[in-house]
C-alpha cells in the first residue's frame, strides 16, 4: 500500500459536516486538511476525532506574523500531532528560520504558501510586489528550502518548475486540481488532472469538491488514487 497522496479539503462549517464526510472517506487513501473556518468553528477537538479515526491532518492556518507569534502557533501546532501545518513565506526570512527552529524536522511537516493564487499582477503591485507572480513565487520557494522548510503549496502548473530547481527532497503540495472526466472548474482558474500534478513533481494534490460533492466520495478517491498510481508509475518509469 502507497502512502496516500490526496489531502481531502475539509471546507465546512462545522465538525458535524467535517466527520460525516471523515466518516465516508478511509485513511488508507486520503489524509485530511483542516482551514481556518473549521478549525475557528471547532478548535483543536475536532483535530484529535479525525486523528482517533486514523487520518493524518494538515492544518492550514497560513501563520503570518512576528517570529516569536509564529514559533509559539507551529509549537502548539506540533503539539497536536498534526501531520503537516503550514506559514506564509512572505513573513520573511527571520519568521520562516523561527518557524523552523520550533518544530523538530521529521516530526510535523512545515511548509510554506508562497503567493496566494488569488493575487494577480494588479493586487502585487497595490503592495508593493514587484515582478512576475512566477518570479516571486519562485524566490518565496526558494527563501522557504533556504530556511529548510520541508516544502511549499504551489500550483501544479508551478510544481515542475521548482522540483527541477528544489530537488527531489523539497514537497511540493498542489492545489486546483480536477479529475480527467470532471468538467467543474468551480472558482479555480487553472485546474490540473491529478496524472498531470504528478508527472509535474507534486507529492500530494489537495482536493476538496470533487471529492466532497461527489454521490460516493470514497469511490471518487478510489479512482483519484488510481489516476495518481498510474501516473506515478509513469514517472518512476521516466
Ligand atoms: O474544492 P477545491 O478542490 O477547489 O479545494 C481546494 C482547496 O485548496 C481549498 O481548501 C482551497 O482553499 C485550497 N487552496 C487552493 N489554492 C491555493 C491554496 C489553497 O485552492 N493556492
């Protein structure tokens, strides 16, 4: 058994929506991504009932603060048992070094944003941000392997570019990604199958619609996975 690849997005309002899909979906083939509006809904418990269930669970909180703010929310993070928790890269040198001395590496996973994909040229420059968005995110991605993160989020589109650049031991975690036969863009602007992500260099794809809308979400991340095997397959193959 392959480790699971796909991070189920659990964009709901409340753990009761949280674990009836938890309750559907198997952590043999999917871990669990908790965000900022379930976890400001439910707070830590809802954490601690995915992990009883057996699913590994990244927090994405996107810290972004002081070194020392930062530091103290990866501690409390770690402290969870959390699989993986992430920090926005545009804190800074000092705030990703901070981050890093709080977690001890091969425990909690830390990663890096880099650009939000809902920023385009016009809101970079409204702060400032000067450059390509590819460009910055390729310094920010950089700025987080110099700081020794474990990895960053990027677009899947991205993800070639970096493991190319990064190496094999940087992880790369993909977002916006839509299965072969699935036509629902939804918000995304530029979605990738998940055979695409990989062969791209992606470790794991973050999906959360059309996982979570679908009639049968296990069966969906039954076929998800076997995409991702086949592909997989393929690349080692290369
Ligand atoms: O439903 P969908 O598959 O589009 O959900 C994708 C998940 O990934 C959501 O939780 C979204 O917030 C997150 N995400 C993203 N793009 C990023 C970073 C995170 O879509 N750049």
């Amino acid at each position: 058994m392959h480790e699971p690849r796909i991070i189920v997005a659990l964009d709901f309002p409340d753990d009761k929506s949280a674990l009836q899909l938890a309750h559907r979906l198997d952590p043999q083939l999917c871990r669990l991504k908790v965000g900022k509006e379930l976890f400001t809904a439910t707070g830590p418990h809802l954490i601690e009932q995915l992990m009883t269930k057996g699913f590994d669970v990244f927090l994405d909180l996107k810290f972004h603060d002081i070194p020392n703010t930062v530091a103290k929310a990866c501690q409390a993070a770690a402290h969870l048992n959390v699989w993986m928790v992430n920090v926005h890269a545009l804190g800074g040198r000092k705030m990703l070094q901070a981050a890093r001395k709080a977690i001890t590496p091969g425990t909690t996973k830390l990663i890096a944003v880099t650009l939000l994909t809902s920023m385009d040229q016009d809101d970079l420059a409204d702060i400032g941000l000067a450059g390509q968005p590819a460009q910055i995110v390729d310094r920010l991605a950089r700025l987080a392997f110099e700081c020794e993160l474990d990895g960053v989020v990027c677009s899947a589109l991205e993800a070639a570019h970096l493991r190319q650049q990064l190496g094999e031991r940087f992880c790369l975690v993909t977002p916006g990604i839509r299965p072969r036969n699935n036509d629902a863009t939804d918000d995304q602007r530029r979605v990738t199958t998940p055979q695409q992500a990989i062969r791209n260099g992606a470790d794991y794809l973050v999906i959360g619609r059309p996982i979570a809308q679908a009639n049968d979400p296990l069966l969906a991340c039954q076929q998800l996975n076997s995409e991702i095997t086949a592909a997989s397959n393929i690349r080692v193959e290369n």
